[in-house]
C-alpha cells in the first residue's frame, strides 16, 4: 500500500499484487474554496428632489441636493478586493479522466454508478476503510457518495481517479489515482487500493505502470511520488519494477486507524529513463 496525500481526507494511494498484500492506497479530497467578498456595490440612486415627471422643466433646481458621487460614496475597500481577486492565482481547471488500456487484460476508466460492488467488497476488507474514504459499513447511499467524491475531483481538478476493470467480464476490481494537489510545484502522487478479488493477477504493476507512463509521458509532470509502509514488501516491490526510487523514510507521516505510522517515500522523475521500455518523455 502507498499513503495518501499529506494534510488530505483519507483516500487511495498504492498498494500491492501479493495475496498478502491489502492491496488499499488514498487519494486527496479537494476542499471547498470560499467566494471572495468584493465589495458593496456603490449606491447611485436618484435625487428625490428631481422632478421625475415627463416634459418637466430641464434645468436642475440649483436648490436640490447634488446626486451622490459614486466614486466617493464606494466601499473604499472595493477597489483593493478588486486588485486583490485579479492578483489571486487561477484555480485548478476540471479535468477529463480518459479511459486507457492497462495490459492486455485490465482497462481504466472513470468511475460509474454500476461501480457500488466494488465498493461494497473495498468496505468489507479490513484495511482499505482504514485509510481510504471507502464507508467501513456499507451503504447503497454511502457507496453513491464516494462515486460522486470520484467524480467531484475531477471536476474540480484535484486528480484523475480511475476504477481498473477486468477485461474480461467488465467487473472493477480496485482504484487507482494520480492527485495533482502540489503539481504547481511540479509534483504528484499516486494512489491505489485492490480488493481481495482482483489481487495476485499482475493487476497492481499494470496500473501502476499505465498511468506513471501517462503521467510522465502524456501530462508531462516532473516527478511522481508513492508513500508506502516500510512492512509492505509487495507494494516496494512493484515500485521499484515499474522505475521508482525508495529515497528515504517520513517518520508518523501518516494516521492509520488509531496511531500514526511511517511512510516510505518512492519517486521518479521524467528524467529518470524508461518505465516501460520506452522513454518516460515525449520525442
């Protein structure tokens, strides 16, 4: 298993092949940003002195009170929280999960609503609600809300997550993500989880290959990160095959259940050579 992203609600990150392996991973929640306030708008009514009546005498009543000034009757904090706004960095724009081949035997593709047996399965096993936003008691309500979660960072541009799904009879059998929380410093992580069903099948170094390939080669993202357990030797194992790099331990980097525990860090970076027999960047 690798951990999710740091300072983020529990979901996917990387987990193993092996039997022994809980195959479960996190991903990172988008949070809800809040509107700015930008100001009052500036009171520009009429002067009840004036005669509004039609074919009224044109020549203003120098007695009148003068009409407010706009300018001078605004917020004066409209025009900073102006500035302030057209300063603001842009947000993440939405993205569209594609769906891709992973191997001659698994697909990935967005999240459906046909997707709730898997989620059903992911909640009965004893440690992927542990560390993933899977409902540790299933509901059908429960499930539909951690599809719509999938779909929800998509839209709001936080990461791509893909349900893997068995080619041939269709049925899901795990998640894997790619999270783009710090990719304005030229980074993100992957996470994945697989339920009993789908492990031991090579489904996990399919995946896990297709979508670093992809992410390297396709989105051009300088460097890609898994945060795994020191115990899970499967999941090490599978990182170092498809090219990444152990570069050193995060000491209670991340809350299981109850305790916080260390995370081992594994990277790669579009200049560190092929993942999959060709190079990771574009000719």
């Amino acid at each position: 298993m690798a951990a999710p992203e740091p300072d983020a609600p529990r979901e996917p990150e990387a987990l193993a092949d092996a039997e022994t392996d809980p195959g479960v991973a996190t991903e990172a929640d988008p949070g809800a940003g809040a509107e700015a306030d930008t100001g009052r708008e500036a009171d520009t009514g009429t002067d009840p002195n004036q005669d509004p009546t039609p074919g009224a005498d044109p020549t203003p009543d120098t007695d009148a009170d003068p009409a407010p000034d706009a300018n001078t009757d605004a917020d004066p904090s409209q025009d900073a929280d102006a500035d302030a706004e057209a300063d603001a960095p842009p947000g993440p724009e939405p993205v569209t999960v594609p769906s891709m081949s992973a191997g001659p035997d698994f697909v990935l593709r967005p999240w459906e609503m046909s997707d709730l047996p898997l989620v059903r399965e992911a909640s009965q096993d004893p440690y992927i609600p542990l560390i993933t936003t899977i409902p540790a008691r299933y509901s059908d309500a429960a499930a539909e809300a951690f599809v719509r979660r999938q779909w929800e960072r998509a839209a709001t541009g936080a990461g791509y997550p893909f349900a893997i799904v068995r080619s041939r009879d269709r049925r899901p059998v795990g998640s894997i993500g790619l999270w783009l929380r710090e990719l304005p410093e030229g980074r993100a992580s992957i996470g994945y989880w697989m339920v009993a069903s789908g492990r031991g099948q090579g489904v996990t170094r399919a995946a896990l290959r297709t979508v670093t390939s992809w992410a390297l080669r396709d989105l051009g993202i300088p460097r890609l990160q898994l945060f795994i357990e020191p115990w899970n030797t499967a999941s090490a194992r599978i990182a170092v095959d498809v090219g990444y790099r152990r570069e050193g331990l995060l000491r209670g980097w991340q809350r299981v259940g109850n305790e916080r525990r260390d995370m081992a860090v594994y990277g790669l970076l579009n200049t560190d050579g092929p993942t999959d027999g060709r190079a990771v960047t574009a000719d």
